[in-house]
C-alpha cells in the first residue's frame, strides 16, 4: 500500500503510546466518535468463570492481541536474530488479491532491508506499520494491557452507520436485503399474490438481497453488528495477512470481539443447560446467525433437522427392539423379518431426510442471501505458493496425497483382519482375554487409528497447496471424512460379509470340522438336543449320532482340498434346526453397543468437559499470577475471550472444535445408524437421546467455551451435502446386503438366488431413492418464482439511480429516425408522419 502524506503526521510516538494501552484518533475519512472516558464499568455475568467481569466490548468489531517481550512475561525474545526480515515482512503486507499492498514496504521498512536484525527490531516496524495501515482504512483503534502485563490488546471499530462501513462494503460488493417498502409498488401476480410486498415460502418473507451501492442506501436495510466484523475482516484481509502475522509471533491471536448482549441472549434462550431436555427447534436460528455466522448456524439447523427427525425412526427402532421380550413370544425366524422391514424402512427414512433437508435449506440461503456466498468471499491462505502452480512437484504432491488415502485405508484392513485372527484363536482356545476384552480392543483400535489419521490428514491436504481457505477445508472434509467413516464401519463391514469366509474351520470330516469349533465353547443352546460326544479306544472323538448335526449343515461347505469345512460366521444360539443366532452377529450387535456409547462418551468429554476446564484453569492462573504482584486488576471479557481463544478457538485440532470435526462425529454416528441399524434397531433410540445432550453441549460450548469463531458466510452445508448422500447409497448396499447374506430366510438360499435377490433389493431401493430426490426438489417452483420476483425487484431499485439508469445518448448525437423504413407498406400510415413522435422517458 503506498503510504498517504497523512500517515507521516502519525508520530512514533502516538504509535508507541497506541501499542502500550493509550488511544490514537484516526485520521482521514475515519470514523471519529471518541470512547468515553470516566464512565462507570458495565459488568456483565460469565458462566464459564461463575462470576463478573468489566464489559469491554461495546462498539468491538475485531481484536488483536500483541505478545509483549519476555523480561514483561510475553513470547517475544527480543534478541532473536531474524535472517530475512524483508521476505518476511513481504509475507504479511504484500496480498496477492490488492496490488496496492505491493507499495507497503516501499516506506519505514529501511532498518529491515539491510538484512539480519533483532526480533524486537523486526517487532517494532511491522507493529509500525500494522497501525498506520488500520489507521489509513479509517479504523477507530484502542489499546490496552492484558491484565498480567504480558500482551497488549488493539481493538478495532467502525460505526455500524459511518462513512467507512459504507464505502467497505461498496468495495467488496457486501450483499444486504432491501428495505421492506421497495415493495410497496410491486404490482400482483398470479392468483395467490397480490403484491405490495415480498413473496413467501414456508411462512417466510424472503426478501432480495443486492450489493450494497452508495446510490441505492435509502432503499437497503443497515448494517448489523455480524456486517461490521466481516466488512473489518475484509479490509484486514486485503491489507495483512493475520495468519502469518500469528506464525511469526507478531500476533498471539486475533478474534472478532464477542457482543456480550448477543452472547447472554443466545445463552439464555438456546445454548443454556436448561433446555438440555428439549427437542432442538429452529426458533433461534436467525439469533445463532446474527452471532455466528451463517456457516455455524447451517450446522446446528443439519443438527436440529436430524434430532427432530429422529423422533418417528426412534419409535419404530424402539418398537423393533421389544421383539426380544420373551412376553411378546416373537420367534426368531419372525425376528429376521422385523429387521428387514426396519431396514428399509431406515433407507427410506434417510433418502427423505436428506432431501427434506435440502428443500429447507434453500429457503434459508435465500432469507439469509447466501446464495453463491463461497465463490464471493474466498479467503487466500498464507501458505498457498502461486509458484507451485503447473509444476511437475504439485503433481507429484497431490498424487501422493490422493495415494496416501488409499494406503491408509489398506493398511487399516491389513490390521484389522490380523487382530481379528489372533482374537479368533483366542476364542479357540478359550482365553479370558478373547471373551472380555475383545469389543474393547475394536473400540481402541477405531478411536487410535481414527486419531492418526487426524494428525497426518492436515500434512497431507497442505501438499494440494490449496489456494482459499473455501478450497482447504473443503479437501479437508473430504480427506478426513473418506477415511475416518471408513475406520469407523469396516471392523462391522468384515464381521458382517467377510469373516464367515476369511476365518474358516475345516477338518477330515464333517463331525471333526464341528468339534474344532465347538469342543472348547460348548454346543450353542437351543438345538433340537446337544450331540453326544463319544471317545473312542484309539483317542479320537467322534459322535453317537451324526444325524443330530443337521442344523451346522447350512454353516459348511467343502473347500478345493475336499475338507469338510464349517463358516467363520457359525451358530451359538439356534430355535430348532431352521433359525440360527451367528457368533458374527452377536459380536456385531455387542461391539455397535459399545462403539456408540464409547462415540457417545468421547464426544461429551472432548466436546465440552476438558475445554471447560482447560479454560478455567488457564484464566485462574492468569488472575494468581496477578494478586502473587499485590494487584488488583479487573478482568475483561475480552480477556476473557482472548484466554478462550488461546485454548478452545474454533479451527481443527482446537478444543474449541472446528465444523469439520463436529459435522464429521456426527456423520460417524449417521453411518453407523443407516448402515447398521438392521443389526440393531434399538440403536435408533440411543441416537435420539445421546444427541438431544450433545446438541445442547454443542450450543453451550459455541456461546461460553469457544472462542467466538468468525462469522462466516455459507450457502448450505456444502460437501456435507455430498457426504451424506454418499453416506446414505452405501446405506443401502449394506442393509440390502445384510438382509440377503446375513440374516434368516436368505442366508440359507444358494448363491445365485442371493445374487438374483440382491440386485432386485438394491436396484429397488435405488430406484426409490431416486424418486424421493426428483419428488422432493430441493429447489422448489415457488423459490424459482421467488428469484424471478425479487430479481425485478432489484431491477426496480437501480432504475431509480443515476448509476444504473437506461443507457441513452444526447438528442443532438441520435440518428433521424426519417433514415430508416420499417413501415407496413403502401396502404398503411406514412412512417414519416410518425417521426416526430415524442419519447419524454427517453
């Protein structure tokens, strides 16, 4: 940015008074009100530290916090030598989206262009120039101390209806819904409209949403606090790079200030423990946009959308597990038929939820004008490299990184099948470890794997050296998502299909075959009678009655060595000699108990139980450090906030969460209800219960825990959307596939009937999906007439400006229309008695 005359009145004074808690009046075009000074301290109460703190946040849009040097207890060594300052400085100042900035270091970087010099050195002229370049945009700028000395806090400001807003949000084409009365002369249309106002869907006036012009300001609603923190963000974007900054120490943090209204208010009627028993509603969604964004609040309307919609599948799950209550006389083979009708009706319910989702979806987009949001307010990251681009090593990179997925994946498989052998052996030889404590290692070993993959998955999307951070997290989802819901449903997918062919017991014979898998376990009850076992002289064991061994002969088969061979999936609890409880599905139905509670468990802890302490304990230890020194300072919140952001901000890896991680747990649990449920319908009413708790820990932790996130735009859930669909085909290939292969009458049939009865279920259940998504559009008519209808609208309102006026041209530069003939003819009015026809509107 090329530095204005104005900027060589700012003093290294004022600069140093500004950086060490003293204020500076901007200059220029900025915004002038002054704080107010000597006025009583606003308390406000925090549930997080069970106590009051002063309320520094009125008229906050955006904050950064300075680490101080380390002799004051701050991060900053001083002395460091830095090797390439200037490289580093161009890092910061020098965006690639504003060719301004390029002319940045062009004044006051003298004493870094000579090469090495100090960190504090290098500190003072980027700090410097950070100021002057605030100052210049028109930011109200106020500093003052953390309250144990170590950093120093820069809030920035701008009047929600100042010139500087205006003209920011002119600049970078900032969307705003038109005032109500624009409608006021829009004519009726159709039979169900009469006009005079904007058209509804779903109960809901949508009204359109233009880029804000100066010309077009009496016809446009004003700015909200949520405008002003982003059209700041914006210009701090376009100026530093706030990322970089942090990386070299220059920043410790940075954060839009928390509204404390807001924030009590969203507490108190939606995020307090209070409501933890209540069915999540839409009722404060727009309350949860206002303060977080639009990208958050997607996520809690999927979240509540789902809950909600868990309420019918739940019942019949519920209904569905009550087969086994030995007062209702449900036999087993009837049992079977329960479980497929309750997975169908699972894949049903999850093709309509979806898309039941996505209509409702679209609705919000358009009050809430998101529409093609993403492509609009990308943000660059500091570590995209432009240089890369077209190069033989990007290639490479993102070939590696696509490679690395499916090794992982094939690796996970290797392990799990070698576990599953020793833990089969076990099983043979009756060892304690096998029987107690083999759901505990599948549990472990989904929880360690799962976490590894979310240590290497970051490394391995930065090699696609993605440009926005759109772009980032989106290959992130993606990445994480392919491989942790992989992790989570393959240790069920293998106990389900493939053990009974991977691990199975053969013998000389058939009875030899049978007494390798059930001399150690016992004969499984509820067998017409147990078969006799006898010894013979010679120390073979045989049977009295071979005859009695007719319900094992559907688990047999011979294999290529002519061995009489019995399934790895085999009979522990059989009705007669017709239906049969496998060890498969037992060990299926025990290990989704366990690996959903677990899930259940996991996610309240590292969700909210340890952030909350962290927290706490990180604020306590700041307030000793400042009463061991004899003072008595208050604590602000927006120390407060900055202690949250510290150790729960809201990005990956954080415990503060992130979107990614919260949507993909969710997901987890998703797959493993669509695909699963069959095998366990009881777990439908788990699902319900569990996430009714953690939607409000969710919501208690974003309003009290996490530091308040950027609020971020979004028209929808995005590659989530894709994600689930994805989610809810292979849905169907499982229940279809369990219900053939797995479960009592078709398990018995012949493979070609299997394969025949396959292809019909599956083809079936696609063929229904594909309707319900045709049926349930997610754009529906009425939304494309709403479109239709306010894009005339928008039409009207630039009409009426100067800017956007019809293109005409002076009567003196016009043609003679007496030039041109386009008359009927001969019989008709002369054209020339027409040419002095008068056309004021133009």
């Amino acid at each position: 940015m090329g530095m204005d005359p104005e900027l060589a009145n700012l003093t290294a004074d004022e600069i140093r008074r500004l950086l060490h808690g003293q204020s500076v009046a901007p200059r220029g075009n900025s915004d002038t009100s002054n704080t107010s000074c000597g006025t009583r301290a606003r308390l406000g109460w925090v549930p997080l530290m069970g106590s009051e703190v002063v309320l520094d946040d009125e008229g906050s849009a955006f904050v950064l916090v300075f680490p101080c040097e380390e002799s004051l207890g701050g991060t900053v060594d001083i002395d460091a030598m830095i090797q390439e300052p200037m490289e580093a400085a161009e890092r910061i100042f020098c965006r690639r989206r504003n060719a301004n900035s390029l002319d940045t270091l062009n004044e006051g970087f003298d004493l870094l262009a000579s090469g090495p010099v100090r960190a504090g050195v290098y500190q003072s002229v980027v700090r410097a120039a950070v100021v002057k370049i605030l100052i210049a945009t028109g930011m109200k700028l106020d500093s003052f101390p953390s309250v144990d000395g170590d950093e120093s806090f820069l809030r920035l400001s701008l009047d929600a209806d100042g010139d500087v807003v205006r003209r920011l949000a002119q600049r970078f084409r900032y969307r705003v819904p038109v005032k109500l009365s624009v409608y006021k002369d829009m004519p009726a249309e159709g039979a169900d409209f009469e006009g005079g106002r904007p058209m509804v869907d779903h109960g809901k006036p949508l009204l359109a949403h233009v880029e804000y012009d100066e010309q077009l300001r009496e016809h446009l609603q004003p700015f909200r606090h949520i405008d002003v923190v982003r059209l700041v963000h914006m210009c701090l974007d376009e100026w530093l790079d706030l990322n970089e900054m942090r990386k070299q120490n220059v920043l410790s943090a940075f954060f839009p200030a928390m509204h404390y209204e807001q924030m009590r208010r969203i507490h108190s009627e939606w995020g307090d423990w209070k409501h933890a028993w209540k069915l999540p509603s839409h009722n404060h969604e727009d309350q949860v946009r206002d303060y977080l964004g639009e990208n958050s609040s997607f996520f809690f309307r999927w979240f509540a959308f789902y809950v909600r919609s868990l309420v019918p599948i739940a019942v019949i799950g519920g209904i569905c597990a009550l087969r086994r209550v030995e007062a209702f006389h449900v036999a087993l083979d009837k049992q079977r038929y329960v479980q497929v009708g309750f997975a169908l009706i699972l894949c049903l319910w999850a093709a309509l939820f979806q898309q039941m989702f996505n209509k409702k979806t679209q609705v919000a987009v358009r009050n809430w004008g998101m529409k093609d949001w993403a492509s609009m307010h990308s943000v660059d990251r500091a570590e995209y490299k432009p240089k890369m681009e077209g190069t033989w090593r990007l290639w490479m990179q993102r070939s590696f990184s696509e490679f690395s997925v499916l090794v992982f994946c094939l690796l996970f498989v290797a392990v799990i099948l070698w576990i599953e052998n020793i833990y089969s052996e076990g099983l043979q030889n009756n060892d304690l470890w096998a029987h107690q404590y083999g759901g505990y290692i599948t549990v472990g070993l989904i929880k360690v794997v799962s976490l590894s993959w979310g240590m290497i998955a970051p490394v391995i999307v930065n090699m696609q050296n993605h440009r926005t951070e759109f772009d980032h997290n989106n290959a992130m989802t993606r990445v994480l998502a392919m491989v942790k819901i992989f992790v989570a449903l393959f240790p069920f997918v293998n106990q389900a299909f493939l053990k009974k062919f991977s691990e199975p017991t053969c013998g000389e014979s058939f009875v030899d075959a049978a007494l390798k898998v059930y001399g150690d376990i016992g004969w499984p009850d509820g067998i017409p009678h147990a078969p006799p076992v006898l010894k013979l002289a010679n120390g073979t064991v045989g049977l009295v009655d071979g005859d009695a061994l007719l319900w094992l002969t559907q688990f047999s088969f011979i294999n290529r060595r002519e061995q009489q061979c019995i399934y790895g999936c085999f009979p522990v609890r059989c009705v007669g000699n017709a239906a049969c409880v496998t060890n498969c599905m037992q060990r299926l139905e025990q290990d989704l108990w366990l690996v959903y509670i677990t899930h259940v468990g996991c996610t309240v802890a590292f969700s909210l139980v340890i952030p909350i302490a962290l927290a706490k304990i990180s604020v306590v230890m700041e307030l000793w450090k400042v009463q061991r020194r004899g003072e008595d300072k208050p604590y602000t919140l927006l120390q407060f906030q900055a202690k949250c952001s510290e150790i729960a901000s809201y990005e990956y890896g954080s415990w503060g969460g992130s979107q990614v991680e919260d949507f993909l747990e969710l997901a987890i649990g998703f797959a493993m209800l669509t695909c699963f449920g069959i095998a366990l319908p009881a777990m439908a009413v788990l699902a319900l219960l569990s996430h009714i708790i953690e939607y409000r820990l969710l919501a208690y932790r974003m309003t009290n825990v996490t530091c308040r996130p950027f609020p971020a735009g979004a028209d929808g859930i995005g590659v989530w959307d894709k994600i689930f669909d994805a989610i809810c085909d292979l849905a169907v290939i499982i229940n279809v596939g369990m219900a053939v292969f797995c479960l009592y009458p078709m398990r018995h049939w012949t493979i070609r009937h299997q394969l025949y009865a396959f292809a019909v279920l599956e083809h079936t259940m696609f063929a229904i999906r594909y309707i319900v998504k045709i049926t349930i559009s997610g754009e529906s008519s009425q939304l494309k007439r709403i479109d239709d209808f306010n894009e005339r609208v928008v039409a009207l309102i630039h009409s009426r400006t100067s800017r956007y006026a019809a293109v005409t041209v002076p009567e003196d530069c016009r043609q003679r229309a007496s030039s041109v003939n386009v008359s009927l003819g001969p019989k008709s009015c002369h054209f020339e008695v027409l040419n002095d026809l008068s056309l004021n509107f133009l």
